[in-house]
C-alpha cells in the first residue's frame, strides 16, 4: 500500500495482495487455505407483509420512522426472510466485468466529484464498481428525515481509463454497487479513508496514522467446522445523512444467509479512536453449529514465534500478533499468534466478558522492515460487548498459510447457548481501533515471546529437539516502577510436560523483565501454559497464555 495514500483502499500490485487491498479481503482468498470455497451468497430481498398483530411502524417507510424505530422496521424485514426459504439472487454480472483482470478493475475509477454528500457535511461516500472479484452488488440508500432515495448505477460515478476506457458502452444501465468507503478529516481539513465495506458482511476501520489491515465482519458462521464455514453477507445498506457538521453519522444494514437474516446499525464516530456502536439483531434460518459474534479476520504469516526458517528478507511480517481477552475475573489474557503448519483452533472460555481483540503490539518499523506494507502502522482492533453475553467462549482459529495475501486468523465470541432454527438474539458491542495498548489495560504487558531449542551449548548428548526454551518478555505498568534487584516471582502452570530453568531476569534497558524456562513435552501431547509475574504475592502484569504443539517441528 502507497505509505503516502495510507488510508485509501485502493490496490497495489505488491505480493498480488487483491483480497487485502481492495478493503474486503475476499472470502475466496481465506478459504483457499484450509476451509473449503464456500460462494458468497446473495437473496432476493422481500418485504413483509403485514399483520394485525404487529405495530404499523414496522411496516412504514423507513424515512417515516423516528430514529429508534428504523432497526425495528430492519429487524422486522429480516425476520420475513428467516421465515421463508433461503433464496439467491439470480442476478448475473455481465462477463465483461466478471472477468476483469486485477489490472482492468484497478482502471475503475470513482470520481472525488462525485462523492455522496460532497460539500454538504464532513463525512462523504465513495462506491466500489461491481466486477473482478466483486460479482454481487449490494443496494444502497440515503436515509434522511422524510426522504429515502436509492443510489442508483450511473456510469458518471466512474472514469474508465485503458485498458477498460472501452468498457462503458456494453454496460447495463442499473449494475449496483459492489460497496463504499467513507471519508472524513481523521487528522487535518482534508478528507480520507477510514472506513470501507466490501464483500460478504466484512469492513475495515482504522484511526489516525494507521493503514488498513486486521478487518472486522458482521457474522462468522461455522467456521472451522467439518461442514465448512458460511459467510453471511449484508444485501442492502441504509446510511442516514448526517448534519454539515455532525461528527458521527449511522449505518443501518441487512444480513441474509442460508441460515441466518439480520439486522445491523452501526454508530460510527471516527477520530482518535476510530469507534462503531455495533447492534446487531439475528435470526436463525436453520439451525447454526457454531455462531461466532463480532468476528475479528487478520492475517500472521511469521514473526516471534516461528520456529522454522522463513525465506525473507523481513524479520516479520503481520497484521495482528495477539489476541488479547479482558475476562470477567479481572484478568488480562495474552495469547500470541502463530503460522502453525495444522490447523489450530484454541479457546478462552468465560461468562460476561469484559473485551477482546486482535493486536498489532510490535510497532518499531525495524522489526518488518516494509516500505509498502508499512505492518508498523496495522491497527489493533477491540471489542467491547455492551450488556451481558452471558457463557460462552473466545475462540481463536490459526490456519497455516505460505502467502501473506491470505487471511489466516480469525477470533470470535461463540456463545454457549445453541442458536436453533427460529431463535432471536440481540448483541451490542462497541468497536474501536487503536495502536498497541488500550489505555485501560494497565498491568505489565507481553512485548516479546520467543522460542528456540532448549539445548546447552557444548552440552554431550543433547537432548531431543523437541525439548524448547521459551524466553517471555514482560514491560510497563507497574513493572516501570521497579528496580532490578525487586524479587519477581513467574507463576507458571502447565497441562503436560515437564518446566526446568524457570528465571527472571532484568534485561538492561531498565523497563524490560524477562522470563525464561525449558519445557520438555510428553510425547506428541499439547502443553497449555500460563504465566505471569507477582511480587509478593501481587500479580502485576497480564497472563501470557500459549499452546505449544510438539508437531510444530514436523
């Protein structure tokens, strides 16, 4: 991505990077790792009718609602849907754009002029043509208060420079849209990027100085399951037109899938942080094997925690390299990511939690060395459930992958309660991104794990290599107010194996402790770890939770 353009989704050719770039990260592109390809899919999107039993506000035109009422109407279409059978669009996108070429579609160009709401308030909408990877469109409004006025195609939207300046006259004359991204002055007067839709129910987010990477989703179905995972997608959107100088504005949506329709409104506030009100209404369809709320996609292809050689110039190369839970109990729990060579599918379990999310902790641009990438400047993304989600699990899903291109980590909340066919839920959550710490976690924190052979040099007979030194390092919080010669303690507990060599250690920099053991597994059993480091008795920093896989080595 163009450092200088940071926040515009608009695609490169470096590494072939199409899913990453255009904003969307295609379901395609994920699945081709590990999942089987499971189309995106589409609905013919009916209107209820309506009943005697039901209030009239839910039937009305949507410009006709007072604001709270508009989910309601949204809510109430989902459900006709979720009451009939699952029904895909037979629309067909014209071969000349379903074929386009990376290169053909980059030739597309949206109009600035042209913008929604241009010069009328500080947010303004710019849309994505239909075509290349981006074959069903979605049906945009503008909601204003007694107006509701679809955007309808016009090839005006667009320039059409070689090598598809040709392309205009074959085209339909109401194609849709494939999506929108939205700007505002994040950091000065001018305009930019900061939020963009695309594909299935996926969108980016980022903040100021950040450029785009870890993506969020509206729904995640199935995944990591035998059946193979679902991928939700919102077929109509409604953006209600904010104030010339309103600093937030809102975006209602609707979801259909083979087994599940709903409703979503998004608050958006950009700034430092970016935030989104996330409320999302769902109905079961059929019955759902596993329903993963507010799902967080991001890619690890290597970094700290490989332990084989990776051909790169890079030292590392990510978008996300933790995921970081707030549980109930007052825990902070660090669980860093891996590229493992197997699929791997962990989990955090916990009733009512305070947060998660995807990180980007390491931030120092000499650690990925990555002029186009900029992997220094991916933001953090964290959820934060609003009312009580009850039991239920983060779970965590590691697909291995030898490409960056492909989004390979996916964390999600799965509640514990079944979704079954005809059940309503309602989730709230709020969204926001930011760099490498949350203001409110304010205990040591994990800056580095690392993991090597646990052999002594020059040692007779060295043991196997599957015996592994891990070195964890802890900073900050109340670990900055210490001298070296404080006597932390590492509290460390393992399911299998056997821990040898358990020390902490000062490092010199005066901020940083490490700690550092051997670890001989059982065999081929997994060992899952917890450690962190008390004085007195006192914890002071988060959790560091791993999983070592012994056939990691294989």
């Amino acid at each position: 991505m163009n450092a200088s353009r940071a926040g515009e989704s608009i695609p490169d050719r470096r590494s072939g990077r199409l899913s990453r770039t255009f904003g969307s990260r295609s379901a395609a592109a994920r699945t081709s790792v590990v999942f089987m390809v499971v189309a995106l899919f589409v609905s013919a999107l009916t209107q209820p009718q309506a009943s005697a039993s039901s209030p009239s506000h839910l039937h009305a035109p949507l410009a006709e609602l007072e604001s709270h009422d508009v989910l309601d109407a949204i809510e109430a279409r989902a459900r006709a849907l979720a009451e009939e059978p699952y029904r895909p669009s037979d629309h067909t996108l014209p071969e000349q754009l379903a074929s386009l070429s990376y290169e053909q579609y980059r030739a597309i160009q949206f109009r600035r002029n042209r913008a929604v709401w241009r010069n009328e308030s500080l947010f303004e909408i710019q849309l994505f043509h239909p075509g290349f990877l981006y074959t069903e469109p979605v049906s945009l409004h503008v909601l204003q208060p007694g107006d509701e006025s679809r955007i309808a195609f016009d090839r005006r939207y667009f320039r059409y420079v070689p090598p598809v300046d040709g392309l205009t006259g074959d085209l339909p004359d109401d194609l849709g849209f494939a999506g929108f991204r939205v700007h505002y002055p994040l950091s000065g007067e001018r305009k930019t990027e900061f939020l963009v839709f695309l594909g299935a129910s996926y969108f980016r987010l980022i903040g100021p100085g950040q450029v785009y990477g870890i993506s969020a989703r509206g729904l995640a179905i199935d995944t990591a399951t035998q059946t193979g995972e679902e991928f939700p997608a919102f077929r109509e959107f409604w953006l209600v037109k904010p104030q010339a100088e309103q600093n937030h504005f809102v975006i209602y949506a609707l979801l259909d899938s083979p087994s599940v329709a709903g409703a979503y409104r998004f608050e958006i506030t950009p700034g430092p942080p970016t935030e989104i009100l996330v409320e999302a209404r769902l109905i079961a369809r059929n019955d759902v094997e596993k329903l993963g709320i507010a799902p967080l996609t991001s890619m690890y292809h290597h970094g700290d925690t490989t332990v084989r050689h990776v051909d790169d110039f890079r030292p590392q190369v990510h978008d996300s390299d933790g995921l970081l839970m707030a549980a109930s109990n007052g825990e902070w729990i660090w669980r860093p990511l891996s590229n493992h060579r197997h699929l791997r599918v962990s989990s955090l379990t916990d009733e009512n939690p305070r947060g998660f999310g995807l990180l980007q902790r390491d931030r120092a641009f000499e650690h990925y060395m990555d002029m186009e990438a900029r992997y220094d400047l991916r933001p953090s993304l964290w959820v934060t459930p609003q009312g009580d989600w009850g039991k239920g699990r983060v779970e965590l899903v590691e697909i291995p992958t030898d490409s960056e291109i492909h989004d390979n980590i996916v964390a999600y909340w799965v509640p514990e309660q079944a979704f079954k066919v005809g059940d309503n839920r309602r989730f709230s959550y709020r969204l926001r991104s930011f760099d490498q710490q949350l203001p409110e976690a304010t205990s040591g924190h994990v800056v580095r794990t690392g993991i090597g052979w646990g052999a002594v040099p020059g040692q007779n007979n060295p043991p196997s290599r599957s015996k592994r030194r891990f070195v964890v390092d802890f900073q900050g919080g109340p670990l900055a107010s210490l001298s070296d010669e404080a006597k932390l303690e590492a509290e460390l507990q393992h399911g299998s194996g056997e821990v040898t060599d358990l020390l902490v250690t000062p490092l010199p920099d005066g901020q940083t402790w490490r700690v550092s053991f051997r670890l001989a597994p059982e065999g081929d059993q997994l060992v899952d770890m917890r450690l962190s480091l008390r004085l007195r008795g006192q914890r002071l920093t988060e959790v560091w939770s791993y999983v070592w896989y012994p056939d990691a080595l294989q």
